[in-house]
C-alpha cells in the first residue's frame, strides 16, 4: 500500500507512519514540522491552509491507496476558531481530494477521540459544525454557540465522527472506506494541553480505571488493521481505543 499519513512528525501519527514503513508499505509522511522519517516521502503541510494542502497534494504523483488522517491542534487558552479550522476544516478539505485519488478498495483512518463519544447528543451543533466553510466566520460561530477551546476540541471529534458515519453509504458505491479510530488519553506531547484544560483528577482517575494511560504503540496497529484489505467489511465505524472507558460509562448509565 501507498498510504498518507498527516501529524506523522510526532505521536500517533508518527507511530502509524513507522508501523506502516517496517510492515513494509510506502508512506507519504504531512506534517507541519519536519518529518524526518527515513524511508517516507515527506511533505509540509499546513492543515489550517487550503493552499497548502492543495499544494502539498499537487506534488504527490502516484496512486495512493489510504490516508491516515492524525494531524491536529490541542485545546489551548483561545485557539477554538484555529482548532476547528486545522481539526475539522482543513481535514474534511484534504480528505476529499485525497478521495478522488485513492485506488479501488482504498480506505481512509480517521484519528478521533473519545472526547467526541456524546456527538448524538450534540447533534445539532455538531451538524452545524460540519456545514462550516473557509469563507465562514468561524470565529463568530464559536462566539455565538459559546465554545471554547475544550469545547472546540470536542466538538471537532463529534463532527468526524458523525461526517464518518454518514460517508458509510456514499463511499460503498465508490469501493472506498472510512474509519474513525477514538483513543482515549494516550502517552504523547500533547497530553499536557489537555492537562493544563481539564481537571487533574479526572485525568488521573480515568487512568486509575483503565489500570494505565493509552499508549501509541496502542494505536498503530490498529490503525494499520484498518487500512489492510482484511478490514473490507468495517466501514463507517468509531472505534473506541480508551482501556473500557466507553463501556463502563455505559453500563454506569444503563445501572449495570
């Protein structure tokens, strides 16, 4: 396989990237820092710029048979407008072109998270989330919706969820995949954003439940599953990735 990988300088795209190469695929490493991975062809890519995706995508000739979608911004004190447009924006934009260039049986591995789990819930925002374009007011969406740059995050991962679901049924006809991977917190750089937002007893006591925090090494291969032909028959799924997280939760919900 031929596979782009974006966010591949560091975490779990780079985890994926690296698992992909010694599984002996050809990867085409994004990232908007340099890469640095021997082995893959690398590129710099500003998810946050149209022009810069439709640049970067421009230089890539050859077939291409999955994209791994991994680059994103952390919640930080005043980047909600940013993050929506890096996470949501800029993503839904290069994933579309890479679409129209993906080989028959080609499949897309989107990186959610668990923070998106509640994303019916939020439906109807996270429906309005996905309708945004380059040309809107993002920020003004943030400022009359009162979202924050947790709250941006968040939301981010619902709308990809839900955009990921609702690519099940189109894509079939067009012999293409699309998966969403949701970890919950996983061992990378970016774990401290989130600390520094969110409360430092909840982080420790989710850890606590699940015996460990995540791991890249957690991710990788199941994100390389999904992009492999034995994973034809998984389309339109949100895989959650969060140590029984997510099942707890519910049977907590449910009086189990």
């Amino acid at each position: 396989m031929r596979v782009i990988v974006t966010g591949a300088a560091s975490g779990i795209g780079r985890a994926i990237a690296e698992r992909l190469l010694a599984d002996g695929h050809q990867v085409v490493a994004l990232d908007l820092r340099p890469v640095g991975l021997p082995g893959a062809e690398c590129h710099a890519l500003d998810q946050g710029d149209p022009a810069s995706i439709d640049r970067v995508l421009s230089a890539i000739a050859g077939p291409l048979d999955g994209l791994v979608n991994s680059a994103g911004l952390p919640p930080r004190p005043g980047n909600e407008a940013q993050l929506l447009r890096v996470n949501l924006l800029g993503l839904k934009h290069l994933t579309e072109a890479v679409l129209d260039r993906l080989t028959p049986g080609g499949a897309v591995v989107t990186i959610a998270s668990r923070a998106g789990h509640a994303w019916r819930e939020n439906l109807t925002q996270a429906r309005a989330a996905l309708a945004l374009g380059w040309h809107d007011d993002v920020a003004g969406f943030c400022a009359r919706e009162g979202i924050d740059a947790l709250r941006a995050y968040a939301l981010s991962k619902e709308a990809l969820i839900l955009w990921t679901r609702q690519s099940a049924a189109p894509l079939i006809a067009r012999d293409l995949r699309m998966n969403a991977l949701c970890p919950a917190a996983v061992e990378t750089p970016l774990l401290e954003d989130f600390a520094r937002l969110q409360s430092a007893e909840s982080i420790a006591r989710n850890a606590a439940r699940t015996a460990r925090r995540g791991r890249v090494a957690d991710i990788a291969p199941v994100a390389a599953f999904l992009l492999s032909p034995e994973s034809g028959w998984i389309k339109g799924e949100a895989l959650a990735l969060d140590g029984g997280l997510s099942a707890m939760a519910e049977c907590e919900a449910l009086g189990l």
